[in-house]
C-alpha cells in the first residue's frame, strides 16, 4: 500500500474512534421531581 492510502485509512479510524468516545460522554443526568400526594376528601356530612 501506498503512504497515501496508509494515512487515508488510519484518519478515518482515527475519526470514528472520536465519534463513538463522544456519544458515550454525551450522558444525561435527568431528576424529576415526583407530584405530591393529595388527601382524600374527607366525609362530613350532606351539608357542611
């Protein structure tokens, strides 16, 4: 093989190399907070 080609194909891994080592860092951390918990109503009467 040709230098050229040598080059060609060792910055294409090179590169490749980069894109997968990016995706893995690219983690995201999300929190989310849960609703808070409501009573029930409580009986008290037809009218009150």
């Amino acid at each position: 093989m040709s230098k050229n080609i040598k080059l060609v194909a060792m910055l294409g891994l090179l590169v490749a190399a980069a894109a997968c080592a990016r995706e893995q860092q690219v983690e995201e951390f999300v929190v989310v907070d849960p609703e808070p918990i409501s009573q029930e109503p409580v009986y008290t009467g037809k009218y009150k």
